[in-house]
C-alpha cells in the first residue's frame, strides 16, 4: 500500500489534476490520496487557502465576501469543466456559504480548501471520498491525539479499498469543530494516513525533485539529496526547509515507513528517501537550512555556573510569556535565549524587565533582526575540523555572527546571523560543503 499526497502547485488546475491522476493511475498500490487545497498556478496567483484567510477577514470587518468566494468557486468549477467530472460542487459551495453567515471559524473556513479539493479529486479519480472531521481528532488545546486519532483513521480506512482524503484538518474530539493544523500541514495527514493503513511507503509529490541541499530560492541549482534520515530532516524542516512540515516525520518513523519526495512535473526523477538509516552518505553535510526573525537574549553573571536553579527561573520567567526557546547556548558565566520574534509579540522590554528584576544579572545583551541557520549531516562528527570550515567560510563572506550553538545532536551547527546577512550566509555556506 502507498499513501501520496498532493501538494498545492499539483492540483492547482486542470493540467496539475491531469498529471496528477496519471501518476495515481500508474501504480495500483496508490490506494490512499491525501490532497491539499489549490496552489499557484502562475507566480502572481493566490493560493485558495489566502483567500479562504481573506473571507474571514472580511467577515469578521462586516465587508463583502461573497465575491471573492465566487473566485474561489470559480477555480474548482474551471477545473471540473476542464476535465469534465461528474461531480455537484455546488451543494457543497452552498453549505460553505450558509456556515460563514452563521459565523463560522477561522479553521473551518481555512479548511474547505482541502474539502473541495478531495470532493473533486474523489469525483475525478473514481475513489470514495473520507473526510477527516471526526478521525484526525484534537484536544480542547488544539492538540494533535496521536494514538485515537490512529485508531479512527485506521478503523475507517480498512472500509475503504481507495480513498481521497482532505490534507490540513481534522476536528476537536468533543466539539465536533474543525480544528487545522499549522500551515503545511497535509504533510502531516499524509503521514498520519501512511501510519494507519500500514503503508510500505509515503510519497510526498510537490513541485521539486526532492529534498535539496539548500533551498533553491537562496542557492542556485543545489544538489538534490537522494538520501536523508528522518532524524537530519527534522532538523532541516524545524529549521524552515519548507518541503515536508516538521511534525510529518513523527508518524512515518515510529512505524518506520520511508518516506518519498517526488516532484509531480518531473514524475521520472526518483527523489528524495528519508529512512531511518543514519549514515546514508559520504558526504559531511547533507542540507542547510535557516530561517529569520529572531531575537538572542545573552544573560551575564559572574559565579553563574555555581547558582542554582537560574535556567529554571529563565524557564519560568518565559512560561509566564507563553514563550517556548528555540535555543539555549551556554557559556560559562553567560546563558542566551533564543527566541521567534513571531513569540516575543512585542512584549521584548517586558521580558527583559523580568529578567532584570528575577535573575539580578550583572548584564544583559540583546541582538535582534537574527537569523539561525543550521547546517545538519551525520558526516559532521566523523570528520574533524567542519566547524572551523564554517567559520571560516562565513568570516570570508565578511558574516558576522552572532552565536553559535551546536544543535540537538553532533550533526547540527547552528549559526545566529543579522537577518541582512541570512542569504549570503547560506550561499557561503553550501559553497563550502557541496
Ligand atoms: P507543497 O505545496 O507541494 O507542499 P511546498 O511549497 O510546501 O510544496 O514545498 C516545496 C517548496 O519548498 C519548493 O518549491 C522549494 O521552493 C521550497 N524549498 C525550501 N527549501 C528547500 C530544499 N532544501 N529543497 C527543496 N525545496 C525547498
Ligand atoms: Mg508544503
């Protein structure tokens, strides 16, 4: 059994649709079809779930929104017509409708993209159409439940020998409400769907050949990673290679199914497995990632080492803010922070007031406007002298760098950069390792 899912730019329209269904038809294991909302079509397009975003937003100043979901209504109705489905979108339009004048939620709202999406798919392809409200279950939190959520899946999928299935959403286990995931987030229900039917492998199909060793709108041409374990690709997609979502690796490794990049314009191309298997290369890196926007808090004080339950205070001083840490390198008389300005919201001098006043520092230091880029591969702590090859590189690209901090694991150097640097950074980077 194989589970695919189809990112944006593959059902953006007619001819994505068409290409789509050939790469489906081809192989009668692909039984089990995860769709996204429609993408781009062309570089200046909008994305269905924008729009769906900008309805809302509209609902909720009390403007029209009528006519733009007419564009959204528009877009499925043109590919129906193209490929000439037998399929009532309308009734289905009509009910969206009918709940946004009720007053429905962002997430639901968000959510119909993908709805349609498989309702047209299922219609196009000949496959029983499943919708997720009600198997891919969430807590009250807005928490994913893993183990419940992979006993609905599972018990309703085994009723089903071929299945469409809308990406991005499930509900709240006791209010029946659509609850989404973060954006990107079909990757998960792929990977949810490949652990509950036991697929023997995961096929992520999207408009790029595979997992490349940098992102290809930062450097030109990287090198195509033919294999990568889950573990350095979490790293890479924590670190905003935006190919597969973070939280997709999580359900494919415990049962360990391999996983498959494959890119829907370039169906020959073999792509990028990530497997288990740690050491899948020569090489000493296998990718970079980065990405920007974040602020470094170096705390000083003298003696710090020998004080107890200082990184607790931090801790809780942050817990107090809602605020998780990207990364926490140590010194020996200085511990920083690093935290996502998109967490700080605004609120930087009030957390530097709580520090001040809990942890009597003998001085603090903010650097803002950071980027993190990590440069992961399992090569790194086989070989000696990689990071100094880094430095190196990044100094004689005149980078400033702002911190170091090795990552979770020895595979993983992290490099703090001002956000004015990140590209050059990156290109310096895999300019020294590819
Ligand atoms: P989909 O809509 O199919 O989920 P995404 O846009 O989420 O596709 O992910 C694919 C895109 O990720 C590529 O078009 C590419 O621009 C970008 N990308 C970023 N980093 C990388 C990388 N390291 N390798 C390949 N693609 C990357
Ligand atoms: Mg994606």
């Amino acid at each position: 059994v194989k589970v695919l899912k189809f990112g944006g730019s593959s059902v953006a329209d007619g001819i994505q649709l068409e290409k789509t269904r050939k790469i489906i038809e081809s192989d009668p294991d692909r039984r089990y079809i995860v769709v996204s909302a429609p993408g781009k079509r062309f570089e200046v397009d909008n994305k269905v779930t924008d729009l769906l975003y900008l309805c809302k937003t509209h609902m909720d100043q009390n403007l029209p929104y009528d006519q733009l979901f007419q564009v959204i209504e528009d877009r499925f109705n043109a590919a129906k017509m193209n490929l000439g489905i037998d399929v009532d979108l309308q009734k289905h339009f009509d009910v969206i409708l009918q709940n946004m004048k009720n007053g429905a939620s962002a997430d639901y709202i968000a959510s119909r993209g993908e709805y349609l999406s498989a309702v047209l798919v299922a219609a196009y392809i000949g496959y029983d159409f499943v919708d997720t409200a009600g198997l891919i279950l969430f807590d009250r939190k807005g928490r994913l439940l893993a183990e419940e959520t992979n006993r609905a899946l599972s018990a309703e999928l085994s009723k089903h020998e071929h299945a469409v299935i809308p990406g991005f959403y499930g509900s709240d286990r006791e209010t029946g409400e659509i609850v989404t995931f973060s954006r990107g987030g079909s990757d998960i229900t792929g990977a949810l769907v490949s652990r509950a039917v036991n697929a023997d492998m995961y096929e992520n199909w999207t408009d790029v050949s595979g997992f490349l060793m940098a992102d290809p709108r930062i450097v030109k041409d990287p090198r195509p990673i033919d294999r990568i374990s889950y573990k350095e690709l979490r790293e890479l997609s924590y670190m905003g290679a935006s190919v597969l979502h973070e939280d997709a690796i999580y359900p494919c490794r415990v049962e360990n199914i391999p996983i498959n990049i494959r890119n829907t314009n370039q169906p020959e191309d073999p792509g990028t497995i990530i497997t288990a298997e740690e050491e899948t290369s020569e090489k000493i890196v296998t990718g970079i990632a980065g990405s920007r926007d974040f602020t470094v808090i170096a705390i000083y004080k003298n003696m710090l080492a020998a004080e107890k339950g200082f990184v607790r205070r931090i801790l809780m001083i942050l817990e107090d803010f809602d605020i998780s840490i990207e990364h926490m390198p140590t010194g020996i008389d200085t511990i920083s922070v690093v935290l996502a300005d998109s967490a700080i919201d605004g609120r930087l001098d009030e957390i530097l007031e709580e520090f001040n006043a809990q942890l009597k520092p003998d001085n603090i230091e903010v650097f803002e406007d950071i980027s993190l880029i990590a440069t992961v591969g399992y090569g790194m702590n086989r070989r000696a002298g990689v990071a100094a090859r880094l430095f190196t590189a990044l100094a004689d690209a005149k980078v400033n760098i702002r911190m170091i901090d090795q990552g979770s694991s020895e595979m993983n150097i992290i490099v703090g950069v001002e956000n004015g640097d990140f590209e050059n950074a990156i290109r310096a980077i895999y300019a020294a390792f590819s």
